[in-house]
C-alpha cells in the first residue's frame, strides 16, 4: 500500500504594483534616471556646462580639417569657391548680376552668411543621432550638443568674415561705422540657428532619415532666400508676380539675416533695399525659433538615446 504525501503548493511572493513601487523609491529619495528636469533648472545646468560646450565647439572644428594637408585653411576656402561657382552660373550664365552693384560682395556675403544657416541646421539634425555613444555613456542636458554644433559654425563663420572684410576692401567697399551692426545682425542668426537646430536635433533623433532629405529642403530654401540674387530687384522688375509673393520672400528668415549683414558691411546696400520694420522681423524669428525651438526640444530629454 503506497501512501502519496501531498506537498503544499508554494507560496508567491506579491508582486509590488507600480504604485508601491513608486511610493518605495519616493520615500528613500530615488528618481527615474535621465527623467527630464524643470525648464529654470535645465538653463542652470546649461549655463554650468558652457565651459563644456565651447570646448567641445573649438575642438569639433579642430578636428574637421585635421587630414586635409591646408587644414583649417578649407574653412575659408570652402565657402569662397562656392561663392565662385555661384558667380559663374547666376551672375554670368543667368545675369542675375544686372542691376545689383557691388555684386561681389553682394554675393559672397551672402554665401557666408546662409552657409552658417545652413551648416548649423544640418549639424544639429544629427546632434543626437550621430553621437549615440556620448548621448549614452555620459549625464549631461542633451541640448548642449547642437549648440555647440552652432557655436562651431559660428566660430567658422567668423574665419571666413575675415576673408570676407578682404575681398570688401578689394571691391572698393570702404570700412564704415555701419560694420558695427554685423555684431547685433550675427548674434540674432544664432539665435535663430541654434533654435531651428534643437528643433532638427529632436527630429533627427526619432527618425534619423530626415538626415538625408534635409539637403534637398535646404537646397530650396537657399534658392528662394536672395543668396544669389536680389529680391528687391525681382520685385520690382516683374510687375505680373503676386502682390503677396515679395514680402513673403523678404521676410523668409535667411533672407531677413543676409540682407541684415549686406546692409551692416556694403554701402551700396541702403535701408531701402530692406523689407520695413527689419530689424522687428530679425528679433522675431529669433525669439519665434531660439525660444520654441529651446522649449520643444527640452520636452523630449528624456527619450534621447533611449530606444
């Protein structure tokens, strides 16, 4: 006769619910790691890692260069034979040249200006995506990549200003008390740069493909903002365009900032060449894409890396 013993069934220890879990980790002063921080706090951190950011700028645009034999000389160059190309193509084979003095500088200055534009937001598309690893490995507020991407381009802007004063006095454009407001004209294209960027950072990060399109939307955008050509000579040559197509084009911001800088640095380039109430405008759109751009990106800390 088999006697069958009867084991108890095992007891399971209760699964803690969220809540608990929760209510455990507030009361020993445990927070959700990475969790995004208020929007004042979040400026103090940026503020304390500035030292951070600069470096970082100074040292990515070192290293751009660094296998090319002329080295950071390509950062003049770069932007300086794209000025030649486009001279060749729309101010000899298209004659945009007509009508526009001191088309030179005109033109070059305003290449430099819309390749800061340009180059900051492409920079800032891949802020996040393109360095995963620092993104994952280190603790730091996550907007401190693009603008330093920004500051970067702002610093390569600033070498090429200097071969742009050059070919300004080699055009018989004389240096004039108006160059000063190049200084206010920049600082609001970074503004405006560095918003649009963290805009893109945030983008780029959720879908990194948008990397790839962006070159054709910013080939566009280049070719509607006056960077070859004037506006204000379309304008007021062609009587049959839309009465609302000339003040949209010379509020589009890249024209805004461009002409705000041929205005500071060419003579020939008077107030009455600009769009009314400009420097209105300028500040605008700086505070529209540094604000909002700094706010939307801010929302997404804690998803950056993650995924």
């Amino acid at each position: 006769m088999s006697q069958v013993l009867s084991t108890p069934p095992p007891t399971r220890t209760p699964v803690p619910a969220d809540d608990d879990l929760a209510a455990l980790a507030a009361r020993h002063g445990l927070s959700v790691s990475g969790a995004r921080p208020s929007l004042p706090r979040y400026v103090r951190q940026l503020w304390a890692r500035r030292h951070f950011i600069s470096a970082f700028a100074t040292a990515k645009l070192t290293a751009q260069y660094s296998q090319a034999k002329l080295g950071q000389v390509w950062q003049v160059m770069t932007p300086l034979l794209n000025a030649a190309v486009y001279y060749f193509v729309f101010g000899v084979l298209l004659q945009t040249k007509k009508g526009v003095p001191d088309y030179v500088p005109f033109l070059v200055t305003g290449v430099f200006v819309w390749t800061f534009t340009q180059s900051s937001i492409m920079a800032g598309t891949r802020a996040i995506s393109g360095n995963l690893g620092l993104v994952r490995a280190l603790h730091f507020p996550r907007a401190a990549l693009p603008l330093s991407f920004c500051l970067q381009q702002l610093q390569q802007l600033l070498f090429s200003m200097a071969a742009l004063a050059v070919i300004l006095l080699a055009f018989g454009v004389p240096p004039a008390a108006s160059w000063v407001l190049a200084v206010p004209a920049l600082v609001l294209q970074f503004t405006f740069n560095a918003g649009v960027s963290m805009i893109m950072a945030r983008v780029g990060a959720k879908t990194p493909d948008i990397a790839q399109l962006m070159p054709f939307v910013l080939r566009t955008w280049m070719y509607v903002s006056g960077v070859m050509w004037s506006i204000d000579q379309l304008v007021g040559r062609h009587d049959d365009l839309p009465s609302w197509l000339g003040p949209v084009l010379q509020a589009n911001p890249a024209a805004v900032y461009i002409d705000l800088m041929r205005f500071a640095l060419i003579d020939s380039f008077d107030a009455s060449r600009l769009p009314a109430h400009v420097w209105a405008i300028a500040t605008g759109w700086a505070l529209l894409a540094g604000v909002g751009g700094f706010i939307y990106f801010w929302k997404a800390e804690e998803t950056y890396g993650r995924g």
